[in-house]
C-alpha cells in the first residue's frame, strides 16, 4: 500500500478511487482533523494556531500572505508524506475546493520536485473523457502495485 497525494486536496472522488484500488490516499481532511480535536485548538472552525503559519515558512517565504504559510502548513505533511501523487488541473470547485491560487501552485510545485510517481490529467469535460481518465488512474494505481511489490 503505497500513500497518494492528490490534488485538489480535498477530493473526495480521488480519494475513494485510491482507496479502493489498496492505497492510502494523503488527504487535508485527515490533515484538519488533528486540527479540530486538538486541545490546542479553542475555537474550531478558526483551526489555526500561532504557529501553523510558523511551520508554514518551511514552504513559502516570511513574505508570503499568512493564509498561504497556514495552507501549506495543511498541505505540508501532505507533500512529504506521498510516495505517490494525482493531480487533477482544470478542476472546478465542486471536485475539491483549492484554496488560494498560490497555495495551489505550490503545492503542485513542490509534488512535482519530489522524486515520486506522478500522474497528471486535466478534468474530463466529456463522458469519453471521463472513462479515459477513470482508466488513466487505475491503471497509474495498479502500476504503483506492482512497483511495490
């Protein structure tokens, strides 16, 4: 079983596919519930601390909008933790909200410099195209299989 990041990050339709083909898919919700039962936390839904933008700095620079530094500070484990990635562009909001635009292309960015499997498609405007990229990414997931084995 091999941890796949996706992007948008939230996705649930990436996630349930890596699932049922035996991965883990690295997701923000698992990322935001450590964050909402933290005792550190004392008014959730505003699940930041003092030092999520902190720990954001490891991604973006100081002169980066605090809410970038908080989103990668989510999306940082996420990064570091995939042995394997899916991204999706072209996405709307309905596939799996994307927060800011520089958030986005960071995360993206930092995906592809990380040395790891990586499939990239755009979202499917056609029903054809939508079973070609359902094809796309199990055969991606199966391949991950058989690399791991």
């Amino acid at each position: 079983m091999m941890k796949v990041a996706i992007f948008p990050p939230n996705s649930m339709i990436l996630a349930d596919m890596i699932v049922r083909s035996g991965h883990e898919p690295l997701v923000v919700q698992k990322e935001m519930k450590q964050k909402v039962t933290s005792p550190d936390i004392d008014a959730p839904p505003f699940n930041m601390t003092e030092e999520d933008p902190i720990n954001g700095l490891k991604y973006a620079a100081i002169e980066v909008p605090s809410g970038v530094r908080g989103r990668m500070s989510l999306f940082g484990p996420i990064i570091e933790q995939a042995e394997a990635a899916i991204i999706m562009s072209e996405a709307p909001y309905g596939f799996g909200c994307v927060g800011c635009a520089r958030s986005a292309e960071l995360t993206v960015f930092s995906l592809r410099r990380r040395n790891i499997p990586i499939l990239e498609l755009e979202y499917p405007t056609s029903r054809d195209a939508t079973v070609e990229m359902v094809y796309k990414i199990n055969t991606f997931l199966d391949n991950l299989k058989e690399e791991e084995e």
